[in-house]
C-alpha cells in the first residue's frame, strides 16, 4: 500500500472523501483527478430530452442510439439503480428507441422517478457488506458526487459538507447515508442582493420595478443582514428572492440573471453595455459575500506559457489562434456561448473535408469528438505520473526523489515513476501531503494501467468521447433547438471544460514544439492507442510523442 501520512481505522472513506474532496474543488484540482462523467440519473434524464429533440430534427437518430448504447453499458455497475424490478425496467427500455412520442418514452419518464427517489439509499444498503464485497472507493466517489452536483448543489457547499464528515471519521456507510439524506433536501428560498454601480436609465427603467432597492435600501439590507457596507459603492441594486439548495446555488442563479441584464444592456444606443455591478453578490443568511465572477471552470493550456507564447500575438493568425479565442468563455463565460464557442474550438481543428458522410454513428461533426478524446486519452498517463513525480516526497531523500529533481522534462519525471512502480509497486512512492489519499488513489489507477495499458486507455478514451459527444449534443441544442435551458447543459460544461483545456493544451504544444497540425496530432493517438505496450516498444509515457 502506498505510505499515507497516517494510519487510520476505515482507509475506505478516507479515500471516498478525498476524491469528492477533488470533484468539489472548483480550482486547483488536476483535469486528471476531476470528474469525467455525470451521474446516471441525470444521464437517464438527458437521454429522455433527446428524444424530444430528434423528434424536432435537432439531434440525429445515430447520435440518439450511440448516446442510448453507451448508457445501456455504462449504467451496469450502478447499485442505485437497485437489482430486481426497476433495473429490469430500466434494461428493457434502453433496448427501444426513445423518440418523442412513444410508449417507451413516457415510461421511461415514470422510472426516472422511481430511480431518482432512493438513489442514494440504495447505494447506502449496497455498502452495508464486508469491505472486500464493496465497490471501489474511486467508483463510490465519483457516484455520489457527480450525483449530488447533478441535483443543483453547488461545489462550495458540497466541499464543506464533505470536510465535516471527514473531520468527523465518518465510516463509508455513514458517508453515503449523509448523502442520501442531503439528496432529500428540498430547494429553499434565499433573498439575493445585487447590487450595481451604473445603473444606465434607471429612473424609468429600474425604479419602478418590484425588487428594486435605492442605494440607502442597499446600504441598510446590508447592515441589517450583518454585512458591512464600507467601502461599497453603489447606485442601487435588486433584490431576489431564488430558490435554491443553498447560498452559493443562489448566488449563481443571481450571477446568470445579472448576466442576462448586461447582455440586454449591449443593445443600448447610449449608453452601450453601461450596467455595470459591483464585484460581489450577498445572501441573507450567509456570513460572507460570494464572488461575483465564478469559479473557472478548469479549462487550462499551460502550453501557453511554458512554451513562452502567452504574449505572442502579431497580425498573422492561425487555427491554433482562432481556436483559443472561440473557446476563451469556456471558463468564466455565460453557458450558452461557452458551450457553443468550446465546440466550435473543437470542429474548427479536427473536421476535415474527407471525413464520413451520411448517417453513421462517426459521420458529420461527431468525428471531431472522437478525436479529441483520443489526444485526451493519450496525455492522461505523463499527466497523473508527473504530478505524482512531485508528490513524492519521502521523510529523507531517496533515489527517487533525488532523480526526480534532477529532471528537466516532465517526461524524464514520468518515466522514473514508472521505473520504479514496475520495478518495486505502488509503495515505492512516498505520499504523506495532505493530498496523500488523493494521491494514494492516483497511484493505484498508475498501477493498473501500467499492468493493462490497452484496456484502461481505451476505457478513459470511451469516458472522453462520451464527454465530448455530450458537449457537441448540447451545442446542437443551444444553436439549432434554441434552447439555453438543457437538463444537462451545466453538467455538459462542467464535465467538458477541463478536458478540453487539457486537448487544447496538447494541440497548442504540438503545434508550436513541432509544427503539427492537430488532424495529425489526431491520428497519432488513434495509432498510439493501438499499438502501445506492443511489438513497437511503445510506453504510456511517450503516447503523443514524435517517433525518434
């Protein structure tokens, strides 16, 4: 077993809370240790919606049945979804097509409320077993995470919920017990203020108005929601009333209405795009304000600036450069045009002319998923082995540690770890930070691609192109439905953004280290993905290296 900084009675849950505790960080955790897909509840959800939309020609019949045959697969392992009857129902449904109208369509909308009410219960009795019967605790995490953030929770919220239970020593059954009783909580409302500091016409246009508040209103809601108004500069501002799960669930609900209100103030005359906030939004009940520009979303190219090129813009342009500025909103934009703009990031460097035609499951522009998460795929490994390169960090220096510091490359720091992992296993790494279950877990998921590389790359490469495909579906529905309001349009970003800052990156290193355009990157990893750990001698670490 990888050395943990301490001993303790239930490692079980301590590597369950370490990993929600990575899915609940909104900055600073690895695209590698995020989650990778949304929760089956939601992905039944989703799937319904689509039949509603091939109904209306927005989503095509192959992108419906490739969506419905990957659920089918993925869904197996998923306790929640009980082992007699309702996963029976279940089954049988995902077998028909699901267009809008049909028999099978309006069941399955039945069922999603049988599955959705005891999910989490029924996940808690699965774990009251011995722990050798339980399902590992990376599948456990990821589970109730991505369930509890499909539900509406915020990621702030749910971090702190998951502190207190670690704090507490809470046990695996008790952990998923906390998550089925949060899952029952039901949205309340909270009392948001924005406030403004140009308010363009507000004396015909915003006064009147119901939730409006002076600027001696503001000043005094403040004040008497025990927040401190110096140094607040306003012109007034607008209260609401949202109902959400908690604080920071409003705040975002208030951030989007505000959004609107900005966009709508570009179409002024005079004036143009003068609504202009002050910085922070405030919930009654919550002692400190939040933020108002919200969290990135994990869409980072480092390329960028480890290849020195973050200020090296003249009046040539490229794809490379039409594609950074398309995907810019993918981190703090608005979702519509953060969803519409990473896709078209995506179409614009990896759709050719000689793709395939008509209709089947890999024609049109879904091509351009696949690939992605193919260069995805491929730069996972060095990834997650040049962090835990860095992780390791024993009480005394070893040979490991020495050599790791003496590398200049990422890459020589990958292969070392790799050296030693085959060579001795997974306790050769010494993990004590306060990462060190995170990173425990990070070592293990080393250790079995490293002893069956084909079959764990191409189950991340599967994960990817289901992300990916559910960023170009949800596009479809933004620009061809018309429709900002998809059941899975936040999840869809969520999951996506990070991943395709980490293909961005690749493509963007490629690209400037040696001129290769990202088709051929492309087709390096689909080659890479087969022959690696083969008679060419091809290693996890060199997947979308050049052949020297």
């Amino acid at each position: 077993m990888v050395t943990s900084a301490a001993p303790d009675s239930d490692p079980y849950a301590r590597r369950v809370l370490a990993r929600m505790a990575d899915f609940f960080t909104d900055e600073g955790t690895p695209w590698p240790r995020r989650l990778w897909d949304i929760g089956s509840v939601l992905a039944l959800e989703e799937l319904c919606e689509a039949g509603h939309w091939q109904a209306h020609n927005v989503l095509a019949p192959s992108a419906c049945d490739w969506q419905r045959n990957e659920l089918r697969a993925l869904i197996g392992p998923d306790q929640g979804l009980g082992d007699r009857e309702l996963r029976k129902e279940i089954n049988l449904l995902l077998q028909n097509a699901l267009v809008d109208p049909s028999p099978e369509r309006r069941r399955l909308k039945e069922i999603i409320g049988h599955v959705r009410a005891g999910y989490l219960d029924r996940w808690a009795s699965a774990l009251k077993v011995e722990e050798d019967k339980r399902v590992k605790p990376e599948r456990f995490s990821r589970t109730v995470a991505a369930h509890l953030l499909d539900l509406g929770f915020s990621a702030s919220h749910l971090k702190v919920w998951a502190r207190r239970l670690d704090r507490d020593r809470a046990t695996a059954v008790e952990i998923a017990e906390s998550a089925a009783e949060l899952a029952r909580t039901s949205a309340r409302p909270h009392e948001v203020l924005v406030a403004l500091e140009k308010v363009p016409g507000r004396r015909e246009l915003a006064e009147p108005l119901d939730h409006w508040r002076s600027k001696g209103e503001v000043i005094t809601w403040l004040k008497d929601n025990g927040h401190d108004p110096a140094g607040i500069r306003t012109g007034g501002g607008f209260v609401y009333r949202l109902d959400a799960l908690d604080p920071y669930g409003a705040a975002e609900q208030a951030r989007q209405l505000l959004d609107r209100m900005v966009a709508r103030s570009q179409y002024l005359r005079r004036h143009r795009g003068g609504v202009v906030p002050v910085p922070h939004i405030w919930v009654a009940g919550h002692s400190q304000p939040v933020p108002l520009a919200p969290p990135a979303r994990g869409a980072d190219v480092l390329s960028l600036v480890h290849e020195g090129h973050l200020y090296k813009v003249d009046s040539r342009r490229g794809r490379i450069d039409d594609a950074l500025e398309l995907a810019a909103a993918v981190n703090r934009g608005a979702l519509a045009p953060a969803v519409a703009g990473g896709w078209a990031a995506v179409e614009s460097l990896l759709v050719h002319a000689d793709d395939p035609k008509g209709d089947g499951e890999r024609s049109g522009k879904a091509i351009a998923a696949d690939r992605m998460a193919t260069i995805i795929a491929c730069s996972w490994p060095r990834a997650e082995l040049t962090t835990l390169a860095h992780r390791h960090s024993p009480s005394e220096p070893d040979d490991l540690s020495r050599a790791v510091a003496a590398c200049t490359t990422n890459r020589e720091a990958a292969r070392l770890v790799v050296n030693a992992v085959e060579t001795t296993g997974a306790e050769v790494l010494a993990l004590t930070r306060p990462t060190g279950y995170s990173d425990q877990a990070a070592a293990q998921r080393m250790v079995a691609l490293l002893a069956n590389p084909r079959s764990q790359l191409n189950d991340v490469t599967k994960a990817f192109r289901i992300a990916m495909r559910r960023l170009y579906r949800t596009r479809n529905i933004i620009l061809h439905g018309g429709a900002t309001h998809g059941v899975a349009l936040e999840a869809a970003l969520r999951i996506a953004a990070p991943l395709l800052g980490a293909g961005l990156d690749r493509i963007v290193h490629a690209s400037y280290t040696e001129n290769l355009d990202p088709l051929d990157l492309a087709a390096r990893a689909e080659v890479a993905l087969q022959l690696v750990h083969g008679e060419t001698g091809l290693t996890t670490v060199d997947l979308l290296e050049p052949v020297r």
